[in-house]
C-alpha cells in the first residue's frame, strides 16, 4: 500500500486552514558552542546544565539546526565534529568514534527507535520540527541505557509551546522534485502545554550513472505526525504524553545481469509514550513511563520485464518497554538515582528462521553523583541486565568532573559496553535477488563487549575562543562480523555471521569556535581516528582517518540577513578487502569535501526567504558515495 491519501490531504488541509506561519528563529550573535547555560539530561540521565555535567556531552541546539537548513536529524548531525553520517539505500545511519550504527542507540526522548535494516536505523525518518536540541554522549554507555549503546548515544529531545497559541509554517523546494513542508501547532494554556507537528516531504529517485537503469538514490514520499503534551495535575505531579506517527512510501530501481527489477516499500511507524512525574520532596523525584512502538515494513522486489514479483516480504517489529527511575539526594554532597526497566520485544517477518521471534530484558540500574565541591564531581554506577537469550550481564561506569579554573574544565570515563546479539545476527534467512547473495543468521552467537576511556578538556581563551580536545580509546571483543561461507542457490556469494576477531577504535576530536566579531563567528573541527582488526592487522574499512568541518556564520539583525558556509571533509576510507588482509589502493573509496551555503533574509515583518545550495563544488562519484551532486533550493516562511 502506497502512502495513505488522507494522511496527505489531512496535511494540506491544516496547511490551508491554518493560512499563517512562523519560521524557527535564525541563529543570534553569539555562537552557539557558547552556550553552556543549555540543560541535557542524557550522561546521567539527571538534569544538569551543560558546564556542569561531570560526563562528556555534547549539544546540537536548535539554533544551531535552523542555521543549516538541515530538514531531518541525519542532515544535522553531519556537521558535527567527529560524527560520520553514511547513507545509502538503507537511508542515514551513524558512526561514533569509529563505531558504525550497530553499536550507536538512538533515542527520542530518551526511548529507543526500532526498525533497523542491516544494523542501521534511518536517521532521516526523525523529523526536525519539533526538535529542542540534539545530545550526543561518545563512548560505551550501557552503564545505563544496556545493550546497543556500547559506542554511544544519540538522544532527540523534542520541544514543548512556549506561546500561549500560535500556528506555525514553512516550506522549501530544492531539484529533483523535492519538497518539504512542515506545520506546528503550539498551546500554552495553565497546566495545559502542547505542541503537534506535522511534517510532508517528497523526493524522486536520483539517477547519477546513466549507464545503467539503476537508481543511486531512492525517491520516497512521507508523512509524519507527532505530539507532545503536559498536564500539572499538583504542584509536585505532572502528567506527560508523547506519540508519533510515521508513514513512507519507496522506489528505486535495481539491476543484476542484464534483469532489471522495480524496488517498492511502504514503512508504517507508530510510537507513544505515557508517564508521570512526582516530586515526593524538595530534593527526589520519582518518573513512571510506559513506552510501545510498532515498526512495519512492507517490501516487493518485481521483475520489471515479467511483471512477477521476485521477493517479497512483511516485516513487524515490536517493542513494549516500562520504566521506573528514582532520584533522591542523600546529604548535601550525594546525589542518588535508581531505577528498572522491563522490556519485550516481538519480530515477525520472512527473513528470520521461524518467522517470529521474542526476547525479554529485565533490568536494574544505579547510579551516585558525590560533589564534594562545586569544581569537583565524581560519579559511579552500574546496570545488571538479564536477556532472555544470553542471561546476566553487568556494566560498570566512572566519571568524573575537575574543574581546574573558571576557564579550564576537564572530564574523563571508563565504561564497558556490551551490545547483545539482535534478531537479524541470530536468526536471519535472507537472499536478494537484485544481486544474488545470502546471508544466514547464527544461533550460537555471544554477546560483542567493550572497555572504553574517554578524556575530555575544554578551555575558554578570554571569553573569545572555546577549545575542546577529546582523546578516546575503545577496546572491542566477540566482533560480530560476517564471512564468506560459500555460494548461495542464486549463484552469489553466501554469508553467515560469525564472532570472529577482536578489535580496537581510538582517536583525538579537536574544535575551536570563536564568539561573534560585528555579527561574524566560526568553528573549525578535526578528527583522527585509527582503527584496527587486532587478528589480522587490516585497517577497519568503512572509516575514514582523518575528517573534519568548518562553520561560517555572519547574521545582521538590524536587517534580518543570515549568511552560514559550512565544509565538512572525510579522507579516503577501506571500501572493501579482496580477502588478502592487504588494502590496495583500488580498495580504497577517494576522499571527499561537501561544501553547503545558505542564506535567509526577513523580507517583512511576517515574510521570510531562504535560499542555499548543497555541495557547492557537485562531487559525485555513484560507486562509492550517494551524494546527489550540486542542488539549489528556496524557501518562504510566514508569520502571523
């Protein structure tokens, strides 16, 4: 089934019934690195103002988002130092310290997305609109958020109104046929807070290598709704709810020996979340949530000579969570949390041995932040999961917080990580007739493991320039990894997963960003990564030694024009290995610099244009990347 018509026309019809707009303010003259005053929540999962959190974080704001023009959270995380974004026909996944999507949890709102295709969960399926801020914790953390966080977490924090009524639009069009239109509706009333978006984007599929019918980019039409919403039920009780509706429709077009096939998949994804929040006392709080979501995935492969459909196939994934989290101080000096959380998940689909298969977390976490002063934190803690595949497993977590002057802070980690098999690793049974391989799932897999270290330093030069220095180091065991096993009943190559090798990731992040000089600011970011196989010595492929970003920014408030250049660039990375161990420099994907410049200017005062290009200089190589070449867009927001 293609993306629902109602969806679509109950979208336009908010679009014409609301008849007004806002667009999301332009970033202000002070840069954002700056803004250390921002609240996160995701390192210990207790508030703290970002200058103060004794665990490494870092923050993309709102204001930040807006000035990129990014339109969903794999485009805004892209520029970020030190966060590679690799896209391809599974959409936007995420790399952390040299940790592909696999080992990175992606959470909304502190709850885990489901849905993963070969390991990566699409960023672009997470709309921007409502988005407050983006925190991003490096580094293994299944202290306390268990399995899948062994290389980080990425957590998409979502606003609330800030006005007591207000009906928000915007809209942007850019080549290929691609439209995105996003609508909000904010209420501020008493108790009463709210805020629901609606979000419309299209693309066509992108064809940058003519001499073959195949697609590189997929075309796709979507449709988002989400909601967030708060009552304060007392004065110490409130009372939350969340949901979020999701619909996409796909195509491209594939090739294999002289067999061209029509690639069609209709994604639903619902999420809700309800809870409460009680303050029992001045200094505890306790939070209750019930969270369930349901990812669906419908795919036909067809045979575009024959019309047969050569593979089909449904798959339903599951996830009900419940959570319970206690905070309390104990003294002046000790701030204590504890917390369980239940979790089963269900997948159906044609692709796993059996069909269907379920498995059940349960799970204890604890946690103590002792400050014995204001420049000084330390915080240890702990989560024991029991999987109902792989038993009991604990990890351990240290962090701590110095801060040596008003200007010089340094924080530092060590945490093991863990990431327990998934239901692709142990029961998967899939051939892909477009290009003839298999791959097997393996029931005797163990669960991956990780000890990783983090160091932290940050120094303000004179109130003018933020510099910031991370050095990490992740030692990886039982790497789930897949071999070649010989050939599958379509004449590919036919592959089983095996925990096959250990390994290491380590590497520096550096970025300097300076404060706005007569309305001008910049950022510049370097990062070294180095990453081995420690069985066979091969460099991990997939990962780029050296990348790095450069941010440009001039606003001029007086007439409402904001100007925003930013660079990004990757060295060349390990594309594959012919099975020598030894990389060649044909195994070598080339190297890459992405340059995007976007301007915005408030026309009147209820009238604002924006206009940019994407990748300025139209690199584009279809074999190794899926980059669309140059593209110019515009937009116009209003305001009421």
């Amino acid at each position: 089934m293609r993306l629902r018509d109602r969806s679509l026309s109950a979208f336009f019809m908010f679009v014409l019934l609301s008849g007004v707009g806002i667009s999301f303010p332009e970033i202000t003259s002070t840069a954002n690195v700056f803004e250390m005053d921002e609240i996160v929540i995701t390192g210990t999962k207790t508030k703290h103002l970002l200058k103060d959190t004794p665990v490494i974080t870092e923050v993309i704001t709102r204001n930040e988002i807006e000035a990129t023009g990014a339109e969903n959270i794999g485009e805004a995380l892209e520029h970020h130092v030190g966060i590679v974004v690799h896209r391809d026909a599974h959409g936007d996944g995420v790399q952390l310290q040299g940790l592909a999507s696999d080992y990175v949890l992606i959470l909304l709102d502190g709850e885990p997305q489901v849905g993963r295709i070969a390991g990566k969960l699409d960023l672009a399926r997470i709309p921007i609109e409502n988005v407050q801020r983006i925190e991003i914790v490096k580094g293994a953390s299944s202290a306390l958020f268990g399995s899948a966080a062994m290389g980080g977490i990425i957590n998409v924090i979502t606003r609330g109104a800030s006005s007591p009524f207000a009906l928000q639009f915007t809209n942007n069009v850019e080549e290929h046929n691609t439209i995105d239109s996003r609508g909000t509706v904010e209420i501020k009333h008493g108790k009463f807070n709210s805020l629901m978006t609606l979000a419309a984007n299209h693309r066509n599929p992108i064809d940058l290598d003519e001499t073959n019918p195949s697609t590189t980019i997929d075309g796709y039409q979507n449709f988002t709704q989400s909601v967030r919403t708060e009552y304060q039920l007392t004065q110490r009780a409130k009372l939350l709810f969340s949901g979020q509706y999701f619909a996409q429709a796909q195509e491209g077009v594939s090739e294999n020996s002289g067999v061209v096939f029509d690639r069609l998949g209709d994604i639903d994804n619902f999420s809700a979340t309800v809870g409460t929040a009680y303050r029992p006392g001045l200094d505890s709080k306790l939070v209750g949530k019930i969270y369930t979501t349901r990812y669906r995935d419908e795919s036909n492969v067809i045979d575009r000579g024959t019309s047969l459909t050569a593979s089909s196939n449904i798959t339903i994934q599951d996830l009900i969570k419940g959570e319970l989290q206690f905070d309390t101080a104990l003294g002046t000096k000790n701030q204590l949390t504890v917390g369980g959380e239940l979790i089963f998940e269900n997948l159906e689909s044609q692709r796993i041995t059996g069909g269907e298969k379920d498995v059940t977390t349960n799970s204890f976490f604890f946690q103590n932040e002792f400050r014995p002063s204001r420049n000084l934190a330390l915080v240890v803690g702990g989560r024991l999961d029991h999987h109902s595949e792989f038993g009991a497993h604990f990890s351990p977590k240290l962090s701590g917080l110095y801060r040596v002057t008003s200007d010089f802070t340094v924080r530092t980690s060590f945490g093991q990580g863990f990431r327990a098999p998934d239901f692709k690793d142990l029961y998967l049974d899939f051939s892909n007739p477009t290009s003839g391989y298999q791959v097997l799932g393996n029931p005797a897999l163990q669960p991956e493991s990780s000890n990783s270290w983090n160091l932290g330093l940050e120094y303000r030069f004179r109130s003018a320039l933020l510099g910031r220095l991370q050095v990490y180091r992740n030692n990886l065991k039982n790497l789930i990894e897949a071999e070649r096993v010989g050939k599958s009943v379509l004449g590919g190559s036919k592959f089983q997963y095996f925990n096959v090798s250990e390994a290491f990731t380590e590497g520096i992040e550096v970025e300097l960003a300076t404060r706005s000089i007569r309305g001008l600011t910049a950022a510049v970011g370097y990062a070294y990564l180095n990453g081995k196989d420690e069985e066979t010595g091969l460099t991990l492929l997939n990962r780029s030694k050296h990348s790095g970003n450069l941010k440009l920014s001039y606003v001029n408030e007086e007439i409402g024009f904001n100007l925003n250049l930013q660079g990004r660039y990757g060295s060349k990375w390990g594309f594959y290995d012919d099975g020598d161990k030894v990389l060649e420099d044909e195994e070598y994907a080339p190297s890459n610099w992405i340059w995007n410049l976007r301007g915005s200017k408030q026309i009147l005062t209820w009238l604002k244009a924006s206009v940019g290009i994407n990748n300025i200089f139209d690199f584009k190589i279809p074999s190794f990347y899926t980059f669309a070449g140059r593209s110019f867009y515009g937009g116009l927001s209003l305001t009421y």
